[in-house]
C-alpha cells in the first residue's frame, strides 16, 4: 500500500462537503476536495456539486456519496447567483436531516461557507470553511465583504492554503485560533521523477542540450507567462539554448499568440493548449525547470499555486513571482527562487541562475523540491492533515 492509495484511510468520517468545485470540474481546487475527502471517507461522507460533464463516469468510482445539483446563475437576477445559495442550502438541509452528518465542511467562503453557516446553526453542526486567497483580494465588493466575512467570522474553522491567506483573515476578523493552515497536495503517483519526457521534448524539436523552461496554468495575465516569453532571447544570448513551453487554456491565449508571433525567436516558444491527464506528468519530466513568475494584476493574485507541488514531486525546482501566497510552496533559495513578477530583467536573472550550466544551484533545489513534495504534500498526508484538526473539532 503506498502512501497515496486512497484505500489507506481512516475510518468512515461523516461530513457534509459543499463545494461546488469538485472533479471531473478543471482545476486545482476541484482535484484537492475529491482527493482528501475520498480518502478520509466513505459512503457516510456526501458531497454537495455542480452537476458537469462527465459526473456519471466519475461518480461510480468515487468511494462518497455524491449529489449533483443544476446550480444555474441568472444574469437578469441580483443577486444572479441566488438560486445557487437556495438550492445548495435546501440540499444541505435535506441531506442533513437524513444522514447522521457531523460537520459541514464548504469548499470556498462564497457561496458555499455563507450556506453552510446558516445551515449548521440549523443542524447544529460546527462549520469548516476553506479559504484559497484569491477570492479576498479580488472579491471586493462592499456586499460580498461583508457576506465573506460574516461567514468566516462564524465558522468553527477555516482551513487556510497558505500564510499569506491566514493573515488576510486575520485582517478580517476571523480569531487567530480558529484557522489553520493545511496546504493543498499533488498526486505523487502520478507526479513522480524518473519518468521519460524524451518523446516529447523531441515533439517540438529539442536537443538534448537544449534547456526547456515549463509553465502551466491558465493563461492569464497575473500567471507571468508572458514575462517568461520575453526573458528567453537573453538567456540565449547568454548561452543558453533555452525554450519556453506553455500549458494552459483562457482568456490570454491571443495575447500570448501575438506575443510569440512579435517574438525575435518565435521558435523557441511553444504554446501547447491543453494537454492530456497522462501527458502533463511527461512535460513536468521533459522540462528542466518550471517557471510560473506571478504578479498582481488588479487584485487579482496568486493564493498557493499547486502546479509548483506537482513540478517539485517530478524533481523539478520551479521559479514563482513574490505576489500572494507562493511562498508557502517555493521555498526561495531551497526549492527555487522567487522574484519581482514585473521585472522581465529580474525574472531572466532567476532562470539563468536556475539553468547555468557551470553551477549545481538549480539541481540541488530540484532534489530538495522533490524530498519536499513526497514528504509533505502527498494528498494522503494532506487528508491525515485534515482529518486530525476535524478530529479535534468534533471533541
């Protein structure tokens, strides 16, 4: 049995989970609810979720008990996310009453936490609510401040990604001993090092001294891909035979076609769209480096950035940007190095210092990223995490 089986958990929890956010749903937060609560329980644990595209298929695998709701938004309603909150509360309520449920636990603060708290005050359940960053910094409008903090003010727990997302809640409000901070994890199963990215390095016609510098993530501005596009030339300038791979889908994706297209060596950049579940662990290992330099773009930021986890556990040392909350997940000058996001200059600066050639800098956080992601960051040592502060919830 390894250490990430879902089959080695701990006995049955009963907890009531709103998310809507939850697999075969894109994304990290989606991946993190479905790999920690399919471990810490079993047919006693009912999860609350959008009804998506290929539910059925995910849900007869899935050891918890699912129920998929509509969910539907109305533009012309105000709030138009209304019949969300009234049918995840009329669900929770319904489910609650039927099943001997200990706690609810609710994946994001809006609208999930705010259901969840009305709904334990009238189950009598203590609340849990996670927190990821991103949705206080860039939820800001005076209504949803309040009803953000309302929320986290009134949970029992609130489960924060990061120290950067704790003291956002502590500048709100919420007590200091009512939130701990559990990172979220990696398949180390499937993210692990020694697999062959050969094939795929030969795909976009690299060298075997050729350098490839990874970025996944959606293609939004704050990721800093575009930074890292245009930090390429000099590091070939300065002797590197270096190239950029992109992995991703959004709403940049013809910013960063254009930028390429403008680039004085297009054909060092290669924009991937969106890759298999199977091939992304095999670009992690055709990479030798990732690079993910964010910066704040608004109030928009970056609150953990599980993709550095999954680069780590692949034996890869990533460069972040300083914004928001990726330093709980590069540790600068150990697992890489965080830089100035907006600084092209400071951003070529860490990739050549985590690429040079004539010194063992960039290896050496590889290994140290690697130990790190196995040891603390396997999504069975992210659930024991969580089942052992909901353990002690429940005293």
């Amino acid at each position: 049995m390894t250490a990430t089986d879902p089959s080695a958990k701990a006995p049955d929890a009963r907890y009531l989970v709103i998310t809507e956010l939850f697999q075969p749903t894109k994304g990290g937060t989606a991946v993190w609810f479905d790999e920690v609560y399919r471990r810490m329980g079993g047919t006693g644990t009912h999860i609350l979720t959008a009804d998506v595209e290929g539910a059925d298929d995910h849900d007869r695998s899935s050891p918890n008990t699912i129920h998929r709701l509509g969910l539907k938004r109305y533009e012309w309603m105000r709030p138009e996310s209304l019949p969300v909150y009234a049918e995840f509360f009329l669900k929770a309520m319904s489910v609650g009453w039927r099943n001997p449920v200990t706690q609810i636990h609710a994946g994001r603060v809006l609208p999930e936490g705010l259901v969840a708290v009305h709904a334990g005050r009238l189950l009598r359940l203590p609340v849990v609510i996670y927190a990821h960053g991103e949705e206080i910094t860039t939820w800001r409008h005076p209504r949803r401040v309040k009803a953000m903090t309302k929320a986290y003010t009134s949970a029992q727990l609130v489960i924060a990604n990061g120290e950067f997302t704790r003291n956002l809640l502590l500048d709100m409000g919420v007590a200091p001993d009512r939130v701990v901070i559990i990172n979220p994890g990696a398949d180390t199963l499937r993210f692990r090092p020694g697999l062959d990215g050969s094939a795929l390095r030969a795909s976009i016609g690299l060298q075997p001294s050729s350098r490839l510098v990874l970025s996944v993530g959606r293609l939004s501005r704050r990721k800093g891909f575009d930074h890292v596009m245009q930090a390429i030339p000099d590091l070939v300038r300065r002797g590197l035979d270096a190239h950029h791979a992109i992995i991703g889908k959004g709403e940049d994706q013809q910013y960063l076609e254009d930028m390429r297209a403008n680039s004085p060596m297009p054909g060092r950049i290669h924009l991937l769209g969106g890759v298999s579940a199977d091939d992304l662990p095999l670009w992690y290992a055709a990479s030798d480096l990732f690079a993910m330099p964010n910066r704040d773009v608004g109030n928009d930021t970056e609150g953990f950035g599980m993709v550095y986890i999954e680069a780590a556990a692949c034996g890869r040392a990533s460069l972040a940007g300083n914004a928001g909350g990726t330093g709980s997940a590069v540790l600068h000058g150990t697992t890489g190095l965080r830089c100035d996001g907006e600084s092209v200059a400071a951003i070529g600066e860490a990739l050549f210092a985590l690429l040079d050639p004539a010194s063992d800098f960039g290896a050496q956080c590889a290994a140290r990223a690697q130990e790190r992601a196995h040891r603390e960051f396997s999504w069975q040592a992210v659930m024991e995490k969580t089942r052992i502060v909901c353990d002690q919830l429940r005293r």
